[in-house]
C-alpha cells in the first residue's frame, strides 16, 4: 500500500511539475513575443527621426554648419557685387572717355587678348588651387573682370542704347527666376553632368556654324535665333545649378575654401546671359 502511494504520489508531482513547466514556456514564450511585439512597434519619435534622416539623406552633406555657410554665401555675393561694380565702370569709362573711337576702330586686337585671358582664368579656377589660395585668387578674378569688360564694351558698342537698355532689364529678370528656382526643394546639381554634356555639344554646333560662316559664307538667321536661344536656356540651367552649389545643401555644394570659384562662375553666367540677350534682341529688332 505505501509503495502504490509513494508511486501515485510521485506520478501526481510529476504531473504538477509538467503543468507548471508547460505553463512556464508559454509564459516564457507569450514574453518573449511581447517584447518582440514592443521592440518592432515603431514610436512616434522613432517615425520622426526616420522621417528627418531620410530628408538629411537626398543629397545633403554629411558635414553643414549653417553659419559658417552663410559667411560662405555672403562673401561669394559680395565679391559678384564688387565684380559686377567694376565690370560696368570699365564699359562707361570705354564709352565716356576717348578711347571709344580706338576701342571701336582696333577693338579687335584688344578682344582676342581678352577672351585668350578669360580661357586661361578658367583653367585656372577649375584645374589648379589657385582659386583657394590668395591672393592669387583675387588676381585671376582681377583679370576676369578686366577681360570681360573689355569684351562686354566691344559687343555694346555695335548695338543702340536702347537694345542694350532692354537686353539689360531682361538680364535682370532672368537672374532674378534664377534666384527663386535654386531657393527650391528641387535638387537642379543632380543634372550637372547632364547640362554639361549638353553645353558642350551646343558649344560644338556654335563652332561648326561659325566656321561655316567665315569660310563658306553659310549663315541662316533663324538658326542663329535657335542658338541664342538655346545657349540663352542652357546659360540660366546653369546659374541655377551654380547658385544651388553656392548656397549648399545639394548632390553637389562648392567647399567653403572655393569662394573665388564661386563668384568667378555666377560672374560668368550673368556676363554671358546678358551677351546672348543682346545679341538675341538686336537681331529680332533687324528689319
């Protein structure tokens, strides 16, 4: 009898220990799915970084400080502004002074100088650290502005003062769309090599049909209304994208050592944009 008792005894505990056991997994089981269940459940907080990182991550740069930035900004444009200043002092001293009548009679071999000059200033901002170091920085834009008066007062001088009033006001315009269009959310530098592939098959044609006007004679007016116009577009693209550099915060953003870049490239883009402007208005205004 103790023997059969002592065995339905221990069946009995084992028994108990099963159940306990049993219910032990599954508690351990319903935990351990529950805090999977919190550890996959996302947190507002968890939604907003989420959201922040994933605004951080088209295109912006790993390393911003805003202000150190807008010191940037501010000293490209005070250099454009001083450029810009110079650039139209050099053409009215041109066309006040009597080296108007010269200018106009042997302007040529002043314009040839210039653009060789303003080639070299490119190479030199785009392919050597001169554009980093002053002062050989504030040389270079020196000579750009130099050489590009000179050609700016060769081009106006052939054109009315009410075509270059006009080719003005509207080059005032377009920079000002400019401005507005690279302070959008749109990311225009991710097209850069698109543009640039463009502008340099667009600079190939203009260099065709130029050959083929001085040495067979070939000239088409509405083709050459279709080039200005179609530099005319590719010239503000490109300020677009070069402000948006300018002011950072895109797929691609000037260092903040590149100031003199900067401002030799925005200074570029409005010198050529007017130019295209007023050579666009003086041939619509031909008879």
């Amino acid at each position: 009898m103790d023997t059969k008792v002592s065995k339905n005894d221990n069946a009995s505990d084992n028994s108990v220990q099963n159940v306990i056991g049993s219910d032990a997994v599954r508690s351990t089981d319903n935990v351990s799915i529950c805090m999977e269940c919190d550890e996959e459940k996302p947190t507002v907080n968890d939604l907003s970084q989420l959201n922040d990182t994933m605004i951080q991550s088209e295109g912006a740069p790993l390393e911003y400080d805003p202000e150190t930035r807008n010191d940037f900004v501010r000293k490209v444009f005070f250099i454009l502004t001083i450029m810009m200043l110079f650039t139209f002092l050099i053409v009215i001293a041109i066309y006040v002074t009597p080296l108007k009548p010269i200018f106009a009679k042997y302007g040529v071999f002043f314009v040839i100088p210039a653009a060789i000059m303003v080639m070299a200033m490119s190479y030199a901002f785009a392919c050597s650290q001169c554009s980093r170091n002053p002062p050989c920085n504030y040389m270079c834009l020196l000579i750009t502005v130099i050489s590009m008066s000179i050609i700016c007062a060769f081009i106006t001088m052939r054109y009315d003062t009410k075509i270059i009033i006009y080719a003005l006001l509207a080059t005032v315009i377009a920079v000002t769309i400019c401005t507005f269009l690279a302070l959008t959310k749109f990311d225009f530098t991710s097209w850069l090599l698109y543009v640039v592939i463009i502008a340099l098959a667009l600079s190939a044609v203009t260099m065709i049909l130029a050959v083929a006007k001085f040495a067979f004679g070939f000239y088409m007016k509405p083709l050459h209304i279709a080039i200005l116009i179609a530099g005319l577009i590719m010239n503000c693209v490109m300020l677009v994208i070069e402000l948006q550099m300018v002011l950072g915060g895109k797929s691609v953003e000037l260092s903040e050592d590149d100031y003199a870049l900067g401002a030799f490239m925005i200074y570029m883009s409005i010198i050529e944009m007017f130019l295209h402007l007023i050579k666009l208005i003086g041939l619509l205004s031909e008879d």
